[in-house]
C-alpha cells in the first residue's frame, strides 16, 4: 500500500489563524474590546485536535459557531441579563438603541452586522479554496508515488486476486520465498500442466536448445511442467524458482539489469576457469546475447549453485528466505543423473577393460590351439605311419604332453569364458541404466509423446 507523506494531509489551522480566538467574533462592529462570550457557544477544540478523521465536520462546525459568535458579540450584556436592554455604542456620546432581544434572534440586525456575515463568507471560502489546492497537490503527490512504485501496486493487486492451486501452494511452502519473492511469485500466476497444456502455453519458446524445457515465463506468467516421477523429486520446486528468477529480472530497470549483469558474467568467469562442468551446463545459452545470458545466469547462479559471492546472496536474499533449500532441491534430482552417470563410467571402465583382457587372451588362445592342433595332427600321422612300433615309451611321453596342453587350453578357454560371461553381465547392467536414462529424460521431455498402445513386434 502506498503511503501519504505527511504533510499532504488535509489541515485545518488556516481556518482558526483566519478568524479570532474561539469565543470571539471573527469580525468586531465596533473597535472597542468585547467580552468573552460564554462557554456554550465557543469553538469546540476537543473535535478538531483529538479526532481529525471527521474532516469536514470539524470545519463547518468550527465556521458555523465562529459566524455565531461574531453575530452574538454586540448582544453580549443582553443574553447576559436575558431581557430587553441597551446595545453598547461603539464611542461615547453615540446614540443609544434599543432592541428586543426577539428581534435580534430573530435575524433583525443592523446593516453593519451583513457586511461582517458577508466578510465570514470570503474567510470561507478562502479556506475551500486552500483546502482545494492542499487536495490537488495531495493528488498529484498520491500520483507521483503511484507512478513510481506502479510494479509493486500492479504485482500487489494480480497477487492478492489469483487464487492458487493446492500444488502451487505446496511449492510456494517448499521453496521458502521472502515476502517480495511469493509476491511477485503470485502476481505472476503460476500455473503448472501436462505436456499438452504446456506445449499449449509455450508454444513460443525456442526448444532448439540443447536440454528439455520444463518451464517458461510467458507474458508475464510463470508456466510449469508438471513431473511426478518420485524418482525425480525437486525438479518442478527447482523450475519454479528459476522461472521467479527470470520474473525478477523482467522487474528491473535497464540500469539495474546492466548492472547485475555485470557481477553474474564476472562471477561466471571465474567460476568457468576451475569448474569444467559448469561451463558444459552454460555452453547451452551459448547462443544467446548478452543481457540474455545473463537473464539466464541470474536464474541459474540462484537455483543451482550453493557458493555465491556476498553481494549475490545478498541480491538473492531478496526473493528468497533461505536460497539453499532450492539448491538442495536440485542436488536431490539432478544428483539421480549423476549417479546414473558415474556408474554408466564405471561400468563402461570396467567393460573396456576386460574386452580389451578378452580381445588378448582370446588371440593367444587361438594361436595355442592352432598350434596344438598342428601338433596332434602330426602325432596322429606319425602314429597312423608306425613310428611308435616298438617305442612305447616315447608314445606315450608324445600323447601325455598333448593331452596336458589340451588341459591347459581348455582351462584358458574357460577363463576366457568366464570373463565373457562377466563382460555379458556388466554390459546388461549398463544397458539397464541406459534404459532408466532414457526413460528419465522421457519424463522430464515435455515435448515426448508416449505411444498409446505397445508396438507389435513383427
């Protein structure tokens, strides 16, 4: 709500400075002092400097007895003796008259009397007329402070009629907005959807962009996607925050907005030289201009990254009580891709190196069994040409030794086996988070359509 100064308020002290003390008339017939009239008809001060809330009231009751008592003063010793008695004149020797005191009750005054009524008239309206400047001059001044804290009054009244859902609320609880930041955050009627609805709402934004939309600020509304994958938990409290951020700068003035601008790409810079992943996580805005990274980096720095320099907490404290809960939002659901991740790295470590294990060992076998085939062959021919009649001995010394090396490599086959078996089984494993990526990113892909009915296999 937008305060008067003080100093704009109505005033009714030029009315009292323009006539006499209460009690005496505000323009004298005659020249000489005159009584004080009694308390009955004096100007009420209780009214005026204990309740200035009755506004015109205090005024015309204030005029009304002052024009009394001005009428009233030259009959002073007449309600004072309560009979027919002598007017004052106004200089000795003057003549003396006498007037019934029904006659001067009853409005039959000297000419001169007039000229005063027609005197407190002018006083009148000399007082509407300040009274009618003081209120241009408040109006103005209501004007001046309506036009410039006219964002403010706008987001106060869009706040105070949308009516939020039950889902809004409980993301309005989750992300811990300051006063301003569930202000500008229901002015700017939040709404959240499935994908038909959000497509619907925006069906303006550039998806080209590498990554899934999952919110968009469009026409001055904050538009949500709903996700409620559990496994997902965080990501539209996240969202929601992010798209606040980008309310938040639609608010500020091209100075402010250079400004900040400025701090975010200075912090981004230094934070770009040590953080690799970070600078991947912005590559996606690459494209974008100046101001419209930063737009970007504002929401980003504010949902996203726990350690900011002072003067940006300091700045993100304005919208939001404890910036850290949203950060924890999104380490919750993000933290499920990388996990996702570094086992995928694992496993393809893991993978990579036994198929290289299998690939050697594999190739040495094969040279080994070639070669023991070579060898029993030969053994068989010399057998099948009698070259063993007769030396039994050096038969079976011949046979002993292949049939060891038959061992051997049967023995190497089946370790080549078994590390086949394991390769088989890690890369299932790998295929299997392969599967819960690809079905995460599903959820979060508000443009993915999935199939009504299961494909026929042919």
């Amino acid at each position: 709500m937008v305060e008067v100064a003080t100093g704009f308020e109505p005033v009714y002290t030029a009315l009292q400075a323009a006539a006499s003390p209460l009690g005496h008339a505000t323009v004298s017939v005659c020249h000489q002092k005159r009584p004080r009239l009694l308390s009955a008809t004096r100007a009420d001060d209780e009214i005026r400097t204990r309740d200035p809330n009755l506004g015109k009231v205090v005024r015309y009751q204030l005029r009304h007895i002052r024009i009394f008592a001005a009428v009233l003063g030259d009959v002073y010793n007449s309600i004072q003796l309560g009979g027919l008695t002598q007017i004052r004149p106004c200089s000795p020797g003057a003549s003396r008259f006498r007037y019934p005191l029904e006659t001067l009750l009853s409005g039959g005054f000297p000419a001169s009397l007039a000229t005063i009524a027609r005197m407190a008239g002018t006083v009148g309206k000399r007082v509407a007329q300040g009274v009618a400047v003081a209120l241009v001059v408040a109006v103005a001044a209501g004007g001046l402070i309506a036009y410039t804290y006219r964002g403010e009054i706008r987001d106060h009244f869009l706040a105070s009629s949308f009516e939020p859902t039950q889902r809004v609320n409980q993301i309005r609880d989750e992300i811990e907005l300051s006063a301003t930041g569930d202000r500008v955050f229901l002015a700017s009627q939040p709404t959240i959807g499935g994908r038909d609805e959000f497509n619907r709402w925006c069906a303006g934004v550039d998806h080209t962009e590498e990554g899934h939309v999952l919110g968009c600020f469009a026409e001055r509304r904050i538009r949500l996607f709903e996700v409620t994958d559990q496994r997902l938990t965080g990501v539209v409290e996240t969202t929601a925050a992010h798209e606040l951020l980008h309310a938040a700068w639609s608010r500020m003035s091209q100075e402010e907005r250079a400004e900040l601008a400025d701090t975010l790409v200075a912090e981004y810079d230094a934070r770009a030289a040590t953080d690799a992943e970070f600078s991947q996580r912005m590559s996606v805005y690459e494209s974008l201009s100046r101001s419209a990274f930063a737009n970007e980096l504002h929401s980003v720095f504010g949902t996203e990254v726990r350690d900011l320099s002072p003067e940006l907490e300091q700045h993100y404290a304005k919208w939001f009580e404890d910036r850290s809960v949203i950060v924890d939002w999104y380490d919750g659901y993000h933290g499920v891709f990388v996990e996702l991740k570094a086992e995928a790295e694992r496993l393809s470590a893991e993978l990579e190196e036994l198929r290289s294990d299998i690939e050697d060992r594999s190739a040495t076998y094969d040279v080994a069994v070639q070669q023991f085939n070579a060898d029993a062959a030969e053994f068989r021919e010399r057998n099948e040409r009698y070259e063993f009649s007769g030396n039994k001995q050096l038969f079976d010394t011949l046979r002993g030794e292949l049939l060891a090396r038959q061992e051997g490599l049967d023995a190497v086959r089946q370790e080549i086996q078994a590390e086949t078996d394991r390769f088989n089984a890690l890369r299932e494993e790998l295929v299997k988070l392969n599967d819960v990526s690809v079905e995460l990113n599903d959820v979060l892909d508000s443009t993915f359509t999935p199939p009504s009915s299961p494909v026929e296999q042919a």
